[in-house]
C-alpha cells in the first residue's frame, strides 16, 4: 500500500442539509486563494478537509479571516 505523510484533518461539524449550498467553497476559496492545496472528503457528516501539514497555522488564519471558527 502507498501512503503520503504530512497531512492534516481539519473536519466540519455536520450534519448539514442535502440542499445546503456552498459549504464546501467557503472551505476551500480562502485556502485555494492562499495557494493551500487541499484534499476534500464529504459525508453526510461533515466535510473532511486535508490540507499538508507545514500549512496549518496559515489555513486556520486564514479560515479565521474568513468568518470561520477554529476549534482544537
């Protein structure tokens, strides 16, 4: 099996609506317009957004900045 280390999880706290629209672009523009790459998983659940591991200080800030909340 092949594996790439150097990721992390940030994970939304669903559930959301099936119709609810946009949740995954709000994620993933203030990432994206940073130049973070991500990696998106979504379940009914939650959204499960990898992003490499030397990006996580700048990702939260940036979601922060983005209206998001971080929690640890």
């Amino acid at each position: 099996m092949q594996t790439e280390k150097g990721w992390v999880c940030l994970r939304t706290v669903g559930p959301f609506p099936f119709d609810a629209a946009g949740i995954v672009q709000s994620l993933i523009a203030p990432l994206s317009s940073n130049d973070i790459g991500v990696f998106v998983v979504c379940t009914y659940d939650g959204e499960h957004v990898l992003i490499p591991a030397t990006e996580t200080e700048k990702a939260i800030r940036c979601l922060r900045a983005a209206g998001h909340i971080i929690n640890n």
